[in-house]
C-alpha cells in the first residue's frame, strides 16, 4: 500500500511540482526568536478559511433576493440542521479575522517590521484591512433585517455627500434611487465573489512578499534598519535561525487551532446574529447600531456638531488611511525597537483607547436620531378642520407611519424631506400615487408596506394639500 501511494504521489508530483513549491516554503528560514507575537497573520488566515468554509454553506440556503433574504435566513437559524451555529460561526469568525489583523498590524507597526525592505509588506496588509471591513460591512447588509435596512440608508447618505459625483455614487451602491432588489443582489455579489476574489489576490502578494524578503527579526534596541547594511545584517541573523517547519509552523497551528475552538465554542453559546425585524421603511422608529466594529464611527458622528458631520464623513477615513499608507515612508529607517520608539507606542496606546471609548458609547449611549420627535405633534388645525372623511383617514395614516419624521406641515415636523403644506400644487394625484408606492430621491418605496386603502386615504390627505383659493372680489 506504501508503494502504490508513493507510486501516485510520485506521479502527481513530477507532473505539477508540488514538492519544488512546498518544500522550500516549509523550509523558509526565520530569525531566532520569532516565538508567539508571530501567530496573529496565521490565525486570521485561518479565520477567513473558516469563513470561506462556513459561507459556502450558507449560500447554499441563502436567497439574495430582497423578499426572500430575511425568510431564508429565519429558516436557516430555527428550521435548517445546525444551521444556526453555521451562522453563528461564520458571523465569530468574522469578528475574530478583524481582532487578529489588528492585533496583526499593531505587533507589526510596534516591531517596525515595516521598514526596509517591507514597506510593500505593510502597504498590501492595509488593502487587507480595508477589503476585511469591506467583507464585514457588505455581511452585515445581507442579514436584510431592520438594522440592515436603515445601515444602508446611513451609508448612502454619507456616501452623497461627496461632491459632484454623490448622487451618482448613491445610484451605483443601490443599483438605482431606493433600496431594493437590485441593492441586495449588488451586495451579494460584493461580499461573495468581488471582495473575497480581491482580497484572496491581495493575501497571496502578501505571502510573496513574506516569502522573498523573509519573517522580521525580533528588534533590538540601538540595531538599526539602513538599506545600505539591513540585507547582509539579515543574512547574518538567519544563520542563527530556524526553518519554518517545524517549530514556527507548529506555533501557529497551536494557536490557530485554539482560535478556531474558541471560536466554535462561543458560537454555541452566543448563537448567531440576527435577523432582527423584517426590513420595513416605514418603521423609523428602529434606532439601527451598526456591528461593533463601526460602532467607533457610529458614536464619534453622534457625538458631533451637525455642521462637523460632512467634513468627518468625507475628510477623516482618507486621513486615516492616508497616515497608515503613508507610516513606511516616514519611518522606514533607522531604530525598530519599541523602548527606543515612544511615540510610535503612545500612538497605539492612544489609538486603542479612543477607538475602545468610541466603541463603548457606540453600545451604550441611545444615540441614534431621535426619530419620535415630529410624530406626536398633531396635524395643524387649519388642515384638519377642512378634511373630509377619507382625508382625515389619510391624515391618521400620515402621523401613523411616521411620515412627519421626515416631512413638515406647515413649518412643524422633519426636514429630511420637503415641506408637504402644499404639495398638491406640485404634485398632482397619480405622481403622489407613484412617489408613495415608488419613492424616489431619498424616500423609500412604501408599496410593501400600505395597504392600498391606506395609500388612497393617505394620497386623498395630500391632495388636499394645497393654498386655499382667494375670494373673489365682488
């Protein structure tokens, strides 16, 4: 049995070179030294394949399709075998991938392992991050509930914010002017075949890299980094060293297959989660939260001034991504030891406790818009007073659905929408019918969600909407 294994091993591999290509990575030298701060890029690959595993089996259930998303999801996490701690798993391992790649990226930046030679290293490992909050924020989308909903319509209204080319960008992300089917099949198909597509591409330049210019040494304090001396230095330092296999790889198995257990086993503690409520625009009353990761985000906008919100919407993530593009070229040289580099430690110290505070309030502080605040001020009286039945009808479907939140009558109400004390003057009766039941701008479609009495009471309500007409002068 040995002999025909090795027969058809032999076979297989004279034919694809799978042994030149293994060996020498397994193989690979390392610095000496390069004990358990080196398993958090391991671990988060590891969290992905879990993730790649566990999405696998979802899409096999999952239906992307804006009415039936949330009915396959409730089947999944209460009807399908162990669908829910499927679920469960793949949303933990999500959660873990982002923890480990910061972790990652902080031993890195503390280490100095961006600096010569590995200022590309560094570069590509940002693309990872950007494209794992990517992969993380279009999930979230795709559990189509309440919070998913009203996320996308926070996220598109900060993407219109940017200039010129706003709208324009609004209409891509929704794949037209309201959420809809064609937003859920555009989200779909970023979180299962665009973003891992690029970030699978961008992990193996990564490696490469890794590969060609070798694992950092740990640093020591007055060695420093010059391109002059650092690539016979580093030669020096890895005929101390070891191989990859087996004490390095052995590592980082040990500590990815503690991961994988703690994940697997907080999964069937917590459950998955979600989906919440069923997505419905007419319920703003939701007070949607983000998942922990933007909770940062969330709180720092709510805690704000309203006139500050554009330029930290459009101006502070290219700041930030800027200065983490831009930490090699500054300090890509010279002392790489953290007891020598104190500002680089005060900057993660910093960094960590603002983004720890940020993501507490996020939790804990009620501060999503205060959504209740135009729906208990009754209609004008001047208006009701001249309201026929099946208008009137129409006025208690306005103030029940919350359309004031958004709209004002007579100057009192939201101003997220336009003012409606006159709208009939603009609108007649099949375009009020059309933007009920289609929406349009950044109103929502209600067709789902009035029934067609209410949207001939509520469009009878606003036809009356108008100036009255002046007396004619006898």
């Amino acid at each position: 049995m040995k002999r025909t294994l090795k027969t058809i091993a032999d076979w297989i591999d004279f034919r694809l070179g799978i042994r030149d290509v293994l060996v020498p990575m397994l193989l690979h030298p390392t610095p000496s030294g390069s004990r358990w701060w080196y398993v958090f890029g391991s671990s988060a690959l590891t969290m992905l394949l879990l993730q790649i595993v566990t999405g696998i089996c979802l899409s096999l259930v999952y239906v992307p399709s804006a009415g039936e998303a949330w009915n396959s999801l409730d089947y999944m996490t209460y009807q399908q075998p162990l669908g829910w701690l499927i679920r469960a798993i793949h949303n933990n391992a999500a959660t873990a991938m982002i923890v480990l790649m910061i972790a990652h990226m902080i031993q890195v930046f503390l280490m100095g392992s961006f600096k010569f030679p590995r200022e590309m290293t560094w570069l590509i490992g940002v693309a990872l991050l950007v494209l794992t909050l990517g992969m993380a924020f279009t999930g979230q989308v795709l559990r189509w509930d309440q919070d998913a909903y009203w996320g996308l319509g926070v996220g598109a209204a900060m993407l219109g914010r940017v200039p010129y080319v706003g709208p324009a960008l609004v209409r891509m992300m929704l794949g037209g002017p309201i959420i809809g089917a064609d937003t859920l099949s555009r989200f779909f198909t970023l979180h299962v075949f665009v973003i891992p597509g690029l970030l699978l591409t961008s992990l193996g330049v990564h490696l490469w890299l890794v590969l060609r210019h070798g694992v950092s040494e740990p640093p020591v304090a007055g060695r420093l980094v010059s391109p002059v001396t650092y690539p016979a230095t580093y030669q020096e330092i890895l005929k101390r060293g070891e191989g990859f296999f087996p004490a390095a790889i052995m590592r980082d198995a040990i500590f990815s297959s503690l991961a994988v257990i703690f994940v697997v086993v907080i999964s069937a503690i917590i459950g998955p989660k979600g989906p919440g409520l069923v997505p419905d625009p007419a319920m703003v009353a939701a007070e949607p939260r983000p998942d922990w990761y933007f909770l940062s985000a969330f709180a720092l906008l709510a805690l704000s001034p309203p006139d500050l919100e554009t330029a930290i919407i459009l101006i502070l993530p290219v700041v930030l991504l800027a200065a983490l593009i831009l930490v090699p070229f500054v300090a890509g040289k010279g002392e790489r030891s953290p007891r020598r580099r104190p500002i680089a430690v005060l900057t993660v110290l910093i960094a960590l406790a603002t983004y720890g505070t940020l993501t507490w309030l996020g939790h804990t502080s009620p501060w999503s818009p205060d959504m209740k605040a135009w729906s208990g001020t009754p209609v004008p009286p001047r208006i009701v007073k001249q309201l026929q039945p099946l208008q009137m009808q129409g006025a208690v479907v306005f103030q029940n659905k919350s359309c004031r939140n958004c709209h004002a009558l007579d100057g009192e109400g939201g101003q997220r929408g336009p003012d409606l004390t006159y709208v009939a003057s603009s609108l007649n009766r099949d375009e009020l019918i059309r933007q009920v039941i289609q929406g349009g701008g950044n109103m929502p479609a209600f067709a789902q969600h009035l029934s067609p009495a209410e949207v001939t009471a509520l469009v009878a309500f606003l036809e009356r909407l108008k100036p009255e007409p002046k007396p004619v002068p006898k």
